[in-house]
C-alpha cells in the first residue's frame, strides 16, 4: 500500500493522525506529515481508518 495526500486539498486537521500517529503527523508548523508512504501490512487497517475518516477526502490509498 501507499499512501498518497492531495496537499491542496488537507486541511490538516488531524484526524487521520489520530488513526494513524505512526504513519500521519501533524506538527507545530500545523501541516501534515506523511511518516511512511509505504507503511508495513500490519498498519493497513488504522491507514484504512485514517483515510476514511479524512473530511476532504485528501488521502487515497494506492495498492504496490
């Protein structure tokens, strides 16, 4: 899996951050960080969390 985020499109509001603090993280300068694009099999669920709980529909996830 990878993770793919249209940065136009996230507000950064850190909802996906807190499905996923190991793969998403939003920091003092308020963006959102992408800590693995490619994150291990055991994290595709909360990714799959992550990803469903963004409002703006800013995170896609690609199959490898």
């Amino acid at each position: 899996m990878r993770v793919r985020v249209d940065f136009d499109s996230c507000d950064s509001n850190g909802l996906c951050a807190a499905e996923a603090p190991t793969v998403f993280e939003v920091r003092d300068d308020d963006f959102l960080y992408v800590l693995q694009e490619n994150p291990p099999q055991e994290l595709w669920p909360e990714v799959t969390r992550a990803a469903n709980a963004c409002p703006k529909f800013a995170i896609t996830l690609e199959e490898r």
